[in-house]
C-alpha cells in the first residue's frame, strides 16, 4: 500500500510540473544514430556547434542548449533527450575526438565540470 502512495506522489509531482522545466520535445525523434553514423554530417555539426560553420534548424536549436545541458548534466532534459546526448557526445569522442576536444574547451574552459559530465555521459546521473 505504501508503494502505491508513493507511486502515487511521484507520478502527482510528475503530473504537476511547470512549463518549461524540461526542454521542448519537439525533436525526441531526432536520429542520433543516424548522425553519428555519417561523419560527414557529423562534422558538419561540430562545425555548427564550434562556429565554423552554417547550423541546420535542428543544429541551431541543440547549439543553444549545449552550454546549460554541459554544465546542469542534462537536468532539464528528457529521459528520450538524455539519451540523444549520450549518443552524440559519444560520436564526437570517438569518431572525432579533436572536435569534440575544442567543443569541450569552447564551453567548459576551465575544467569545472568535466567529472560531473562524464559521469552523466556513462548513465550514472
């Protein structure tokens, strides 16, 4: 019985969040996989995202929540959207280490939240 209350109060809470505490959901459906599986494209992004080049819509609207996402680990973020993340920061890392180095630099200079990243990145948020 106390499980179900419990339940009950989460889902409430869930149920009863202001607007705007998540990111839009408009693009959950984006194909992250699909992304990181063209590197072409893939560097195309990075270069949206580092400045060096034109964005797509989508990449227009990512490159905005980059600097807050990096440094919240993703807390406004949807479970499907933490997910995307994961998967394109992955790509970066390992099929373009070098920008995803200058991308981590340009938005975190100092370091600060690297370990904090990291771990969110491996699922343990």
């Amino acid at each position: 019985m106390k499980t179900i209350l419990v339940l009950c109060a989460v889902l409430a809470m869930a149920l009863a969040r202001p607007d705007g505490e998540t990111y839009n959901p408009a693009y959950d459906s984006f194909n992250a996989q699909e992304l990181v599986d063209n590197e072409r494209l893939l560097k195309n992004y990075g270069k949206c995202f580092l400045d060096k080049g034109p964005c797509t819509p989508e990449g227009t609207d990512f490159k905005k929540r980059i600097p807050e996402a990096l440094r919240t680990n993703c807390a406004k973020c949807t479970p499907k959207q933490k997910e995307l993340v994961r998967t394109v920061v992955r790509g970066f890392q390992q099929k373009l280490p070098e920008v995803w180095q200058e991308l981590a630099q340009k938005e975190d200079p100092k370091g600060e939240f690297k370990e904090a990243f990291e771990k969110f990145l491996s699922g343990k948020d």
